[in-house]
C-alpha cells in the first residue's frame, strides 16, 4: 500500500539583510494593482530592520510577502513618534490556500506588538472584500484614517505608483482588543500547520523553524491568546497599543 505523501513544507520567516534581492524581486515580478510600490529607501530600511514576513519553498523562492510600515507624528518637541505600524504590500502568488494570509498578518502583528508597537493602533488598506473577510475574522475593523495618516502613508508610497482611489476609503484597524484573536490563530497554526487547498485538495505544511520568532516568545503569545481586552466590534479608540502593551508585559513578568 502506498503511503500518502507529505505535504510539501513552505517556510515563513522574517526578513534578514541578505534577502533584499530576492524581496525586491518578488514584488518586482509580481505586481497587482492593489499592491502600491513603496519608496526605495523605505523598503530597503524594512528589509534590513526585519519588518518583512515572507513565505518560501525548500529551495528559497518566495511566494508571499508582507511588509509593516512605521508611520510617525512630531510631538510638541519636534520628537517623532510611531503612532501607526501599517500591515502593507501584502501579495500571495501560491492561491488556494486559506491560511497564508492569516499567518502573514498575524506574524506581522505580533512581532510589532511585541518589540515596536504603535503608540495608537495598526492599521491596514484593504481593497477587496475577500481580503476584508479574511482580516475580519482576524479582529479587524473598518475604519476612518485621520488625516495625518494618509498624509505618512501617501509619502511611503513611490511617487510614480500613488493611488488614484479617494485615500480615506478601505482603511481597517487593529487595537489592542484584536491581539488575542490574532495570538490565538496563531498558536492554532503552531499546533495545526497544514492547509489544504480546497479546489485541488493538495495539502501544504507551514514550518516557522526558519523564524527565531516563536523560539523567543512562543510563551509571551500563548499567554496573550488566553486575554481578555475587550471586543474587537467596540474597540475603546483612547487606548493605545503601546501602553496597553506596557501594561500587559509588566503583569506578565511578575
């Protein structure tokens, strides 16, 4: 009797200065009119500061990628701030799997939550309802940018690929209320990392061995996917994420 075979393993990691090449020829080679093209400098910086979560085969080759983007305010000192992490340049080329998307975004957000959090909340554009469904169940949440965010994130974008919808439509947002859902999916990924592709019925396998990530705060995230802050649907917009954070790492280390 012939054994099943095992589903090939994809590996999500985090972004090293080594893999800037390979990154910036991902994005290059797979456009998407929904994928604006972000400043040089900027991409490059957030490649080398590890703010990139990509998806590769066993042989190195990318087949997804998402980057998170800091976008900061001045204070009445002239001192600025990361008052948003924008979960951006989210592009999936390997379809059918309901999963990617989630581990991408989540990854993304929890390594922000725990070593740079906004001082206000993360926030996302998202152009199309199958995305927003999929960020839904994660604990996002429509929302109305102020206008100092879309003036930061309209800079971080290349001059020659802005957009040409109206920059205050499609926004989403992701406060402290939603991390224990995303903590949540995340430890069930860990747990379960096989995902099948329900057109084909082909079934792949996610390994974060690549990723120091979870070796370092496996126990940080399985504590945060048993909390309670609060709904997602009635987010308390006066808290931040950065304090709460504090607060929720302090009770944490006792």
């Amino acid at each position: 009797m012939t054994e099943p075979q095992k589903p090939k393993k994809y590996y999500v990691r985090f972004s090293q200065p080594a893999d800037e090449a390979k990154i910036l020829e991902f994005y290059d080679l797979n456009g998407h009119k929904n994928v604006r093209k972000r400043e040089a400098t900027l991409l490059r910086d957030r490649i080398e500061e590890g703010a990139v979560v990509f998806i590769e085969d066993e042989q190195g080759k990318i087949v997804a990628s998402s980057i998170t983007y800091p976008h900061k305010v001045k204070d009445s000192d002239g001192v600025e701030h990361v008052k948003w992490q924008e979960i951006g340049s989210t592009r999936v080329v390997l379809n059918g799997y309901a999963g990617l998307f989630d581990a991408m975004v989540t990854m993304q957000v929890l390594r922000a939550f725990l070593v740079e959090p906004p001082e206000d909340r993360f926030v996302a554009r998202m152009h199309t309802a199958p995305v927003q469904n999929m960020a839904m169940k994660l604990g996002w949440r429509a929302h109305t940018p102020t206008q100092e965010l879309m003036d930061s994130q309209k800079k971080s974008v290349d001059i020659n690929d802005q957009s040409t919808a109206a920059p205050d439509i499609n926004w989403y947002q992701a406060g402290v209320e939603s991390l224990p859902v995303m903590a949540s999916w995340m430890m069930k990924a860990l747990d379960n990392p096989v995902l099948e592709n329900k057109k084909t019925g082909e079934k792949i396998e996610l390994d974060f061995t690549r990723s120091s990530f979870f070796n370092m705060f496996e126990a940080e995230i399985r504590n945060l996917s048993g909390k309670n802050f609060g709904t997602p649907d009635t987010p308390d917009m006066t808290k931040g994420v950065q304090g709460q954070r504090d607060k929720w790492l302090k009770n944490f280390f006792r």
